[in-house]
C-alpha cells in the first residue's frame, strides 16, 4: 500500500505520519491495509499543490492508492488580507490534487474545517447542515471541498475544528505558555466548539480512509465548550497558578469574523465506520501527557 501525506510537516500531517510509523495511536492499530504501508511526505519544499503540472506529474510517479491532503492556508486572520494566497492554497490546491488523483486512480481524504459553517446554529452541524463561511478562509475551505467532489468522486472530506498536536503552534501551547508567564489571562467565552487531538482524528481518518465510504465527514473530539472553558481545562491539567477570566468576543477584536457557534456531530463517521472519539477533556489529558514528556 502506497500512502501519500501532503502538508506532512505540518500539526495533522507529522500526526498522521507518527500514528503510520508506529502501526497503532491510542485509540488503536491502524487499520489492516496500512499495516507496513510505504508512506511518502511531501510538504511545501517537495510539492507545491498550488502547481497544477506538479501535482499532476507528482502524483502520477508516485502510484498512491491513497492521498491525504493536509496542507493548507491555516492563519484564519491572514486570509482576511491575502485571500488570493487563501484561494490558491485552500481552493485551488485541492482542485489540482483532487484532479491528479482522480486521473491517477488514488482515493483522496481532503481535510476541511468547522469554519464552513456561519455559527448561527444551536445544536451540533451535521454533514448535511448548509454551509455559510463567514470568513475568508472558510469561504477558501468551502470552495476546496466543492472542487474535491467535484474533480474526484472517490473522495472523503473530512471537517475537523480546534486542531492541536505536538508539532506546530496551536491554542493549548498557546494557553499553556500564557500559563507559565502570567497570573490572568481572559479568554473568549462566547464562543463554542469541539476541541480535537490530531492524533485521533489521524485515527478516523486512515478508518474511513481504509473503506471506500465516501462523502462528507465530521470528526471532532466529543463534547463541546467555549474557548474559555478549554483554556480553564488545560491550565488545569497543566497546574499552573494561573487564574482564567471569560470575556466577549467583541472585547477581543481579530481581523477575521469566527462563528459564534461551530460545533459538530460526527452523524457520518457514527453512521459508517464508527465514531471513537473520545470527550474533548480525556483526549486534552492525554495529549497533556506526553506534550509534558
Ligand atoms: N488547525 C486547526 O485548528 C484546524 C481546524 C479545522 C480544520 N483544520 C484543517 O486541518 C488541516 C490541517 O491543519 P494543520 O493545523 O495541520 O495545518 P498546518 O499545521 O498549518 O499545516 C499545513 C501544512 O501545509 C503546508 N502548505 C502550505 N501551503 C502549501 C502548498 N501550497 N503546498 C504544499 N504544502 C503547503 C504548510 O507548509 P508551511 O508551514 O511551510 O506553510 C504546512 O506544513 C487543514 O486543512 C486545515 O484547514 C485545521
């Protein structure tokens, strides 16, 4: 089996390669087929996805039998001011790399966000919800996915919200930093979603990704909160004497609009492969764990 990571020095790529490498995450073995697969990395150095030629060319050398495509405009704020970079990059990226695997006859997983959808929902988005960016990297997200359906039918996207692994800067490094250097930090609390690991979404991903289920996926860690309840757990766990206090948004202006409300329910994954998931708290333990190692 010939895997392809693409963004695989990036949070979920060096995640996803980690969890190859060990044949197992904590949430369990890889599944049968990836067993010894021979992965390939290709980040930014090795494959520009903005290229269309290279893309094509890469992925037609490599035979892949599966593409996971992680590589991404993922400064929210920033695509605000460069969105033809967030175009090309979020947008277009997918189209080529979807092009390229539908002509070179590999599956595709596509990683999209919860950032699709307009925040104005008040129980969890499910896969079949209307999505309505509000900000230009979801607007760039959104359009990504549309050219991955489009150009290749055998195809998984996967949406996943508040993303934080080992590699890469990321809310709870940010927190747990904050943490160490001040006695209060305020955090936003009108705000809510699913904290997810990256190493059990790398999990789901190669479950479905082993299936020839395809569609659209929610994958996020169980359970819901605010940014300011996830920062309260992680100093927590972290011990810090540090106190949390909550604010608005409002209060805490970015150049980019985020929903107020994003969080998701993993219909799709519970209705196919099925959703191991953990709550959002015991994954944060865990990744606590081995972040403090
Ligand atoms: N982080 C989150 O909270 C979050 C939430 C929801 C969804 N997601 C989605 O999850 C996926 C993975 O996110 P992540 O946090 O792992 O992102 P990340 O850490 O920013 O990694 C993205 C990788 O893509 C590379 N890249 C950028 N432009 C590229 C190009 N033109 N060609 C090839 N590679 C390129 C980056 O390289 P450079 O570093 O050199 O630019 C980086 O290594 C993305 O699709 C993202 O939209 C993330």
């Amino acid at each position: 089996m010939k895997i392809l990571i693409i963004g695989n020095r990036g949070q979920l790529g060096s995640e996803l390669t980690r969890v190859l490498a060990d044949g197992r995450g904590e949430l369990g073995a890889v599944p049968g087929a990836y067993r010894g697969a021979d992965v390939t990395g290709a980040d930014l150095g090795e494959l520009d996805i903005t290229d269309f030629g290279a893309a094509r060319a890469f992925i037609a050398a490599g035979k892949f039998e599966l593409i996971v495509n992680c590589a991404a405009m993922t400064n929210v704020d920033a695509c605000e001011s460069e969105y033809e970079a967030a175009m090309k990059i979020n947008a277009l990226g997918p189209r080529n790399v979807a092009a390229a695997a539908q002509e070179a006859g590999s599956a595709l997983v596509h990683i999209s966000t919860d950032y699709v959808f307009d925040g104005r929902g008040t129980r969890p988005y499910a896969e079949w919800d209307v999505p309505a960016p509000v900000s230009v990297y979801g607007k760039s997200k959104l359009l990504g996915e549309r050219y991955v359906r489009e150009n290749c039918p055998a195809s998984f996207i996967i949406r996943t919200a508040w993303l934080y692994g080992q590699n890469g800067s990321n809310f709870v490094k940010t927190i747990l930093k904050a943490g160490e250097e001040k006695d209060v930090i305020t955090v936003v609390d009108d705000q809510r979603g699913n904290p997810t690991n990256a190493a059990d979404l790398a999990h789901h991903i190669l479950k479905a990704g082993a299936t020839r289920e395809y569609g659209i996926y929610h994958c996020t860690g169980d359970g819901e909160c605010s940014w300011y309840d996830f920062a309260k757990e992680i100093i927590r766990l972290s011990g810090a004497a540090c106190e949390v206090r909550p604010c608005a948004a409002k209060d805490y202006p970015r150049p980019a609009p985020r929903p107020a409300y994003s969080a998701m329910d993993n219909l799709m994954l519970r209705a196919t492969v099925g959703d191991e998931m953990r709550p959002w708290q015991e994954a944060l333990a865990a990744f606590m764990g081995t972040y403090a190692r």
